[in-house]
C-alpha cells in the first residue's frame, strides 16, 4: 500500500492537495483538501446588497462574471425584482463568451498535457498530421504549413533544453498513447486557441465595459445605455462589431476543440470506465429567454444514483425542492460546528485543526442535496438536457457520438458518466453555447430594433427581513449564492460554488464527496507518476480560488508529489 | 493611342505616387503598451498593484496606445492581455528579503532565471506560464518590466498597510519614469482624477475607511 499525496493539483491556480492509498495499481481510499481559507462570506456582512457584486466578482480572479452574476440574481430573488429582457440578454451574452473562453482554456492549457505528449511532436510527419485533421475537420488551421511552424517551435523548445513550465509534464509515461501527428494536431490547437481567447476577452468587455471585472451590472439589470442613434451607447455598430467577434469564435470551438475532444475520447476509450464517482447530478437552467425568466435555452434538473430515466427539471430559479434540498455540512471542514447548515443559516467561523483523515481535513464546506452529494458541471448539463429531450444537448451530443464511433467506442449517454465523459461533455457544453451566442445576439438585436431600449428597473428595499438565492449555471457547474437582507443591508451571505460540490471532503455519515469518489478504481500504473490521478481530478476543472481562499500566499510551489 | 489621355491610367499612377508619398512620410505604428496592475483588492497589500495603477491613471494621462488595466488575480487569463503587445508594466506585490513596503524593479530575465528566488504573490504562477505561453505562439510582449512592492500582510479583509500604500505613491512615479524613457506619451495631468478606491471605503460613512489618515492622491 503507497500513500501518495499531490500538492498542489491545479495546474494554475488553487490550492488543492488530493491524498490517494494505492495498492494493486490502482486507488483504494481519497481525500480531497483544499489547503486554504475562505472568508469571501465575512466581507459581505453588512454591505449594501447593490455594491455587494463589485466585491463577489474579485472572490476568484478568474470567474469573476459569474460571481457577479450570482449575487445581482440573488437580490433581485429577495427582492422579487424582475429585470428588462434587453439586461437578461446582454447578462447571457457575458455569460456564454466567459464560458466559453473558460472551456477552451481549460480544454487546451489547463488539461491537454494530461494526454498529449509534446517531447514526441519532432516525430511527427506534418503532412500526415494536416491529411489526418483535414479528415474531420475543415479548420483552416490544419494546414501542413501551419502544422510545420509549430513542430520547428517545439523542436526548438525541446532542442534548447529549457522546457521551463513544460518541464512538470509527465513525458514518456505508460498511459500517453496518442501518435506524434495526433499530439502535434492538438498542440497546434493550444497555441491558436490563445488566439480565441482574446475574442472570448472582447465579446465580455464591449458590453461589460472591462474585462476582467465586469462593471455594467445593476440589481435591476444593466447599465448599458441602449441608442441606435448615439455613438457613445450600445448601437448598430457596437452589435455589429460583436456579430462578427462571435462569428469568428464559433469555427474554433465547432472544428477545432469540439473535433479534438471527440478525437480524444476515441483514442482514449478506456477513460469511458473509470471516474464515474458520485452519480448523483444537479444543474440549473441558465440563459433566460424572457424578461422574467419563465423560459430557459440551458436546462436545468436533477439525476439521482445515475438513472438518466429518473430526471427530475428544474423548471425556473423559483424551485422549491432546490431552495429546500441544499445544506452544507461542517463535519470535516475546518469551521467550527457540526453537521448540516442550510446555506440562509450558514456560518463560516476557521475552527484549524492539523489534517486528520478521519476528522477535518479541509477548507471546503460539503454541500449536500437531500442529504446526498452531487456532481456539478458540464456533465451534469449534458446529463440532464440529455435525459429531459433538450433538442440542442441531443444534437450535439449524438454528433460527439457519431464521430467518435468512427474509429473509436459506441457510446451511449450512460458512457458519460467517467473522466472521458467530462471532457466530452465541456466540449458539447461549448458546441452548444456557441450556437446560443448567436441566438442571445440576435434576442437582442431584435428586441432593441422593436424600439425597447430599457435595462434596468430600480431595486426597493423593504425594511424587514428578506432572503434570496441567485442561481447560475457557471463553466465548472451549479453556482448559488444566498443572502439574507435585514434594513437594506445583507446580514448574511454564502457562495455555494461549484468546486465546492465537486471537491467536497466526507459528510457526517462518512459519504465521500465527487472527487473523492470518482478516484476509487482510477489506475495508477506508477506511484511517482500519478498521471492517471490528475486526469481524473482535472476533469473536474478544479478551481479552489473561489473554492476558499487564502491565507498564506508564502510559497511559489510547483506541484509536488509525497510518495507517503 | 496615348495612354496619358485615359483617365482611369491618370488615376492610377497618382494612387502609385500617393502611396508613395505617404510610405516614405508614414510615422511607425505606435508601440502597443500596457501598464497592469495585479493582485486581489480583497487581501490588504495584495491589492497593491490594483491601487497603484488606479493612481497612476488619476494622476497621468498617456496617449491611447497605452491601457492602463486592472486585471484582478487572472492566473492564465492573463494571457490575452499580454498578446502581441511591446511593452507591458506590471504592479504587484512580490516576495523578497526587503523591508515591507520596498520597491522592486524587475525585468523578463529576472523572472526566468531567478524564479525560484523572485516569487509574486499567490497569482504569479500565471505570469510566468502566460509568457510561455505567448513565447511559443510568438506573441511575447517586446519589453516586460515589474515593478513589485514587498507586502506587509496579505489577508482576507484585511485593509492595505500604512507602508505599502506609501510605496505605491512612489511606484506611479517610477511608472511614469519608466514610460517617459521610453518615449511614451505620458503627461501629469492639469487636475489629477479623483482615484476611485471602491475596496478600501468603510462600507457605513462611504469615505477611506478610519485605520487611514493622510490620504492623498
């Protein structure tokens, strides 16, 4: 039996350390510990609940839309403040260019060395590679030309011997089974995607005003100023000039990132059965279609014990069961207090003790639904769009599946629920919203065409106790902040993220969270090279910045493997 | 025939000659600048590089090749703020063996080859894989200079120190230094702006919270 521990595991940001007992070569016990504090909730107290967004935006410097998003949409609830469909279309629009940047960052820079080994791209043949691609896509960035300049980068990167933050990969292990073309494909895609990233960059900061901290937000809506007849507003122009931003992101993500991820998934089928974890699936509808949000283009439900016959929807944010199910529990986190907490009540007060596998081990809280843990995130989205007959999920889901049996495994939904499975299903995701962008652009292009120019209705605070929860469905999952108003100021607020669900340590019957589950079984062919590990938790997208924060920002440390 | 006499010929050598003339008078494209700032606002002296390029904005005016941006804590998402530009100034806080509140002024170089000694705050991780990044795809910033300051505290909720938010008065000075040697445009202005410092107001008076006197922009 080898204990391993890898610290931190994001390959960016976050302070997340994962404890594996690996014996016959594969995990037998997990732990998942995020190594420092949250506070986020503690600043909000007694803030005014219209400013209370500038200040959840910077909880995470990454997903900071989303935050801001989540805490307008729960004041509002409290509130019962409906908002202008002019603001839920441009909030959609921010919405769906954040997560796509976000997908693509994390397909490419956060996750594709997992399983593309750049030391074999000097082996590759650029002409077969640009045959290869050219083959399933009609990406113009496969060509024998383009492919060549980026194998002279890497022959140069690996010739000069200074492989710098290329130098942490796995290279050479077992488990890297790709062809030196497929590898060069694909790293090709990682450098053009930074390219996309801008555009995603540009769609959020011309109608949020900055990027990254967006500033046009209201509890009410937003504060973009609509006049086709001013230079100085959201006009012709301006809508014109996103069109096209959107029109050129949309073959990188169709051709490119959703071809690679399908090309993935069919040279790696054995990931189809391992990292199932916990089935249990929970997503919120997102992207309203209306002004007051009755009707939603990304839908919304719950999959218990991972029977997809079994969906429950979640028509719209009034949900009750949701309001009702969601409680996060203390036990193994370092808060003082036991048990379950719904999140109105919620307390966060550091109760530090040393990690104790059987007692607290961890910064994050473990949210539960009826009691039970679940997993968040783009699969949980295909899972419940799928199940429920959403025409867009089946769509680009059933195309994944058709070009993955070419030359690979003939998946069926239930295939999904596995590491591959959430690798396809951010890529679907992505497909999907890429689609919607242009549908929420042209929402919007007609409704101020119709002459209505209004963005914002004003918020009024009642003088007695009010609470609300904003929904959001963010790129890593299910985002819900809970707030408590008391005389116009919140008494209390808490965040309940999607890393939290996924990363959440045991609860006080001992049920492991989604991590921690998903890593039973996992293979480990080499205890000092845990890749198989890191394939599993990455394809979570593990973000703990907003997860909890931090508290000692003493140590610049690459990731470190303890073989206990 | 006497081509001289068509006149779509007339028009086009003078489009030639036009073309020419405006070549040989063409002024280079100007330098793509950014001067950044980073850190979390919410962790006392991590807010340094926000603050300082907030002031440094209020109290210059620089010409529209320049952005002056805060970018938060992007890890990676720095990337595209970086593409393709010539010269980037980055505020943070930085570690070293200096007093809190020093100034530390580092180019690229430093960063590759003393990374293991000069280590920025919790977010710098990003920096260091953005430029690779950008590196590889060749879209590196010409010229990367940082300009850190040693943080006292570094904690949730906790206000920027006495110390660091001197040093940051300092560090737009050396910014503007830093732009003005490099022929950037880069004039104090007439009236300075009144620096918007949304996270250091005391959320009950609206005005810089109690633990600060002395302020001043």
């Amino acid at each position: 039996m080898a204990r391993i521990t890898i610290d931190p595991i994001t390959r960016i940001e976050g302070h997340l350390r994962i404890d594996v007992e690996v014996d016959g070569g594969s995990v037998q016990k997990a732990w998942a510990s995020c190594t420092m504090w949250r506070g986020i909730e503690n600043i909000l107290k007694n803030r005014d609940p219209r400013e209370g967004w500038v200040f959840a935006q910077r909880f995470c410097g990454v997903c900071t839309t989303v935050h801001a998003m989540a805490s307008v949409r729960a004041v509002e609830d409290a509130l019962q403040l409906e908002i202008p469909a002019n603001a839920q279309y441009i909030r959609n629009l921010i919405l769906t260019g954040h997560a796509l940047h976000d997908h693509i960052v994390h397909f490419y820079h956060l996750s594709a060395l997992d399983w593309v080994d750049i030391t074999t791209i000097p082996r590759a043949d650029p002409a077969r590679a640009a045959s290869i691609a050219d083959g399933v896509s009609n990406w113009p960035g496969n060509s024998r030309g383009e492919l060549e300049a980026v194998q002279n980068k890497v022959n140069g990167l690996l010739g000069s011997g200074q492989l710098g933050i290329f130098s942490n990969g796995y290279w050479g292990h077992p488990a890297m089974r790709l062809s030196p073309e497929m590898n060069l494909i694909l790293f090709a895609h990682y450098l053009q995607a930074l390219e996309f990233q801008r555009r995603a960059c540009q769609v959020v900061g011309i109608l949020g005003g900055k990027t990254p901290h967006i500033q046009n937000l209201a509890v009410g809506g937003v504060m973009n100023a609509i006049n086709l007849n001013s230079l100085a507003t959201m006009n012709m122009d301006r809508l014109g000039t996103l069109q096209s931003l959107l029109q050129e992101m949309i073959p990188f993500v169709q051709q490119a990132y959703f071809v690679d991820a399908c090309l993935l998934a069919a040279s790696y089928p054995e990931w189809f059965r391992y990292g199932r974890g916990v089935a249990n699936y929970l997503a919120v509808p997102d992207l309203p279609v209306d002004a007051k949000a009755t009707k939603f283009d990304l839908p919304g439900g719950v999959i218990m014990n991972g029977n997809l016959g079994s969906v429950r929807t979640i028509q719209d944010w009034h949900d009750q069961p949701i309001r009702a199910a969601v409680a996060e529990d203390l036990t193994h986190a370092w808060y003082s207090g036991d048990g379950a907490q719904q999140p109105w009540k919620g307390t966060t007060d550091p109760d530090y003790t040393n990690f104790q596998d059987n007692g607290k081990y961890t910064w994050v809280k473990a949210p539960r639904y009826d009691g039970q843990p679940m997993q968040v995130g783009p699969l949980s989205n295909i899972l419940v769009g799928y199940a429920s007959g959403h025409p867009l999920t089946r769509k680009w889901t059933d195309a994944a599946f058709s070009r993955i049996s070419a030359n690979g495994p003939k998946l069926t939904p239930d295939a999904l629920q596995s590491t591959m499975g959430r690798y396809l299903a951010r890529a679907i995701r992505s497909a999907m919203l890429s689609d919607l962008a242009l549908e929420h652009w042209q929402l919007l292009t007609d409704n101020i065409l119709k002459g209505d120019d209004t963005t914002y209705n004003p918020p009024q605070f009642p003088q007695h106790e009010v609470v609300g929860v904003g929904m959001h469905e963010a790129p890593r999952g299910t985002l819900s902040h809970w707030v408590v108003i008391d005389k116009g100021v919140f008494s209390n607020y808490q965040a309940v993220v999607p890393t939290t669900w996924n990363a959440s340590p045991r609860d006080q019957r001992g049920n492991p969270g989604p991590y921690e589950s998903s890593l039973l079984a996992n293979p480990v062919a080499d205890p000092v090279k845990p890749l198989e590990v890191l394939r599993t938790v990455h394809s979570f997208d593990p973000c703990m910045a907003c997860a909890c924060h931090t508290l000692d920002v003493s140590g610049r440390q690459i990731a470190q493997v303890k073989v206990l | 025939m006497n081509t001289s006499s068509d006149p779509s010929r007339l028009q086009g050598d003078f489009r030639l000659e036009l073309n020419a003339f405006q070549h040989e008078t063409m002024l280079p494209p100007p330098k793509r600048i950014r001067v950044i700032g980073l850190g979390n606002v919410l962790m006392g002296d991590d807010g340094f590089g926000p603050l300082t390029v907030e002031r440094f904005h209020c109290k210059y005016e620089c010409g529209l090749n320049v952005e002056v941006i805060d970018l938060g804590t992007p890890g990676l998402d720095l990337a595209p703020y970086l593409h393709g530009t010539d010269l980037v100034v980055i505020a943070d806080a930085v570690h070293s063996l200096e007093k809190p509140g020093a100034l530390c002024i580092y180019c690229e170089d430093d960063l590759i080859t003393q990374g293991a000694q000069l280590r920025l705050t919790a977010h710098d991780p990003g920096l260091v894989e953005s430029l690779a990044h950008l590196r590889l795809a060749g879209e590196i910033p010409s010229e990367l200079i940082i300009v850190g300051v040693v943080p006292e505290s570094c904690e949730f909720g906790k206000p920027i120190s006495p110390a660091v938010f001197s040093a940051s008065s300092i560090a737009v000075e050396k910014i503007a230094g830093l732009l003005v040697e490099r022929s950037v445009s880069c004039f104090r202005r007439s009236a300075a702006l009144p620096p918007n410092l949304w996270w250091l107001l005391d959320h009950r008076s609206k005005s810089l919270a109690t633990w600060f006197t002395g302020f001043t922009s």
